[in-house]
C-alpha cells in the first residue's frame, strides 16, 4: 500500500483520503451484507429450537447497527492506508467509540435476559407487575451502569483524564448510600426475594404472629393479605430476617391429636382402641395412618395419641377429614361402650369427730 501511494506528492493527499473513505464505505458494506445474511440463518435457526440462548445471540446480530462495521472498517483502514498521525489517531479513536456503543447495546440485550430469567419467572411460570416493576427498575440499575463503565472506558482512551470524575462518583455514591441505607436495605431485600424466591404472591405465609396470603412483592414492602381480611405490610429486610413458614409449599400435612378415655375403661377396651383408631384413619381417602398408642395417665383420662398423614395440603381437605374421624370415633366408642372422658375431681369430706375407718365411703365423684 505504501508503494501505491509513492510518487504521490503533498497537493495529492485528497486522493489519499478519498482512496481511504472508499475502503471504508465498501468495508462497511461488505460486513452489512454479511450481518443482513448471518441474521437471517440465526433466527430461523433459533425459531426451530426450544432454549433462549440462539434467540439472544439472533437479536445481538439483528440489533447490530451500522456503527459496528464503520468501527470494524474504519480501525482496518486506518491502520493499512498511509495517513497523517493525527487523522489515523482520530480514525482509531473513532472506532474505539463505536465499539463501545455496539457493546452497550449488546450488553444491554445480555441484562433484559438475564433479569427475565431471574426476576419476571416464578417457579409455576406465572408474573405479577409488583415483579415486573422490580424487574424494571433493575434493568434500569443495570443499563446506567453499563453505559457509565463504557463513557469512562471511551474518554480514558481519548486521552481525558477520569480518575477526578471517578473519585467524585465514588464519594457520591458513598453519601447516597450512607443517607438511604434503610431504603437500599429495603430494596436488596427485595432483589434477594426475587432471586432466592422463598416465597412468591399466592403463597400461605406465616411470619411471626402474623399469617397470610401474599399479594404483593414490592421494592420496599410486602404485603400479605390476612385471613380476617386486612392487609399486612412487611418492609423486605425485616421480613427477609424472620423465620417463615410457607404452607403453600407443603406437600403434606402431618396431623397428630389426642383423646381420653375414662378410668373405668376395661383392659380389654384399653386394648382395642388402637386398633379402632388405625381402622378409622385408614378408611379416609387421602390419609396415611401413622400410629396410635396409649401415651399417658391424665389428671381424670387415659390418654391416646394418634398420628396420621393427609395427602394433601389444603386445609378444608384436612378439616373434612378430621371431622369423618371424629364422627367414627364416636360412633365406634358408643357401640363398644367406652366413654370419653371429661374433667372429674374427687372430694374426700371427713368429719374430726369420725375416725379414719368410719369416713371411708364418704367420698364422691363429680364433674368440675
């Protein structure tokens, strides 16, 4: 190239230049045609296949712009043709430029997905606004934040100094914080929600002494919405700090309770029951019998435990069941003649003047 252009004197740079821009504006076209061309092939690619990362990669190329292959061409022709120092150096610095547009916006595209992947889905596929509008608001976060790393990136190559308006951010940004902690704490809270996913609207919840259905995952709070009716609000950081129980996750429930039958129950009775609670729980659909044993001596009963297993999460599910137990047990007990017991306390009444032997048989029994 250098040979091409001997002979040429000074009156003739022009030439030289305009020799440069052709190359330019035929490089820029050549790589037009191929990005028009690998673009096509991408998306159709990517409409044929099941996963995102082809449908990305086809968007990067669609959405690359002019400015990408003038960056491309202007960087090799700079560097082939013979210019002036200063015009290459504006040439290469040019370029720099573009580069760094293109790769915000591509960096931009690669933020959009990444967000959707781990802030707009829930674990069922379902999306609600309160985490779209977080969603958003990172996005935004993020973008700023790409396009501020690449502006510092372009004028540190152009020959500006930025370690001032660096230090300045970096002070700034360390006030900001320092006088919004609350509301920054509130709001990684809500990140860490978002991504950890503890818990997402529709969700039973129980936090504290407080319980409910969540309805809103905010920037700041959470609200639940109370079985009485009224409205919860958590602040996220609090909340994210608490232990939760979320019983929409629950894939079974575990119920365990006791009854008390009287002391006048005979040894055989004693000895049957078990056996009438394990026929009774096994004959409910969706429940699994555990165990039932005599557990203890009462105060006025002796006690059994039962424990059983329901299929099931829902609540009305296992209140059914219990109630078809109860009525079973009932009706078991009154046809073998076993009583329940009930709070009884015995009263031993004895007169001074009565010895020991004579007050015997004064005791009675009655209900408290």
């Amino acid at each position: 190239m250098d040979r091409f252009f001997e002979g040429l004197g000074s009156q003739e740079v022009w030439v030289r230049r305009g020799i440069a821009i052709g190359l330019v504006a035929l490089g820029v076209v050549a790589l037009m045609a191929i990005k028009s061309l690998v673009a096509r092939r991408l998306t159709r690619f990517a409409a044929n296949t099941p996963n995102r990362l082809d449908d990305v990669l086809a968007e990067m190329v669609t959405r690359t712009s002019l400015l990408f292959p003038l960056a491309i061409s202007l960087f090799v022709v700079s560097s082939v043709v013979p210019l002036a120092p200063q015009l290459a150096q504006l040439a290469h610095g040019l370029a720099l430029v573009l580069c760094l547009i293109q790769s915000g916006v591509w960096g931009s595209i690669a933020l959009r997905e990444i967000i959707e992947r781990k802030f707009v889905g829930s674990p069922d596929g379902r999306a609600d606004a309160a985490r779209a509008g977080v969603a958003r608001m990172a996005a935004f976060g993020g973008r700023v934040l790409i396009w501020s790393i690449l502006t510092l990136v372009a004028l540190a190559n152009l020959g500006i100094d930025v370690s001032a308006l660096v230090a300045g951010l970096g002070v700034g940004g360390v006030a900001v914080a320092l006088a919004t902690q609350n509301i920054l704490g509130d709001l990684f809270a809500s990140f860490s929600i978002l991504l950890d996913k503890p818990f997402v609207p529709g969700d039973f919840v129980i936090v504290g002494d407080f319980m409910g259905t969540v309805e809103q995952i905010g920037v700041k709070t959470t609200r639940l919405r109370s079985l009485s009716g009224e409205q919860i609000v958590f602040a996220n950081n609090d909340l994210l700090q608490s232990r939760l129980r979320n019983y929409k996750r629950m894939t079974e429930r575990r119920v365990s309770f006791r009854l008390g039958v009287t002391y006048q129950t005979s040894v055989e009775q004693l000895r049957a029951i078990p056996g009438m609670l394990r026929d009774i729980v096994k004959a409910q659909e969706k429940t699994r019998f555990d165990r039932a044993h005599f557990a203890a001596y009462g105060d006025f009963a002796l006690t059994f435990e039962v424990v059983y297993y329901v299929l099931d999460a829902d609540y009305n599910l296992y209140m059914d069941v219990q109630q078809a137990i109860n009525l079973a047990l009932y009706e078991r007990f009154a046809a073998a003649g076993i009583e329940f017991a009930y709070p009884t306390q015995t009263l031993i009444v004895q007169s001074p003047s009565l010895s020991t032997k004579d007050a015997r048989g004064l005791s009675q029994t009655a209900p408290s």
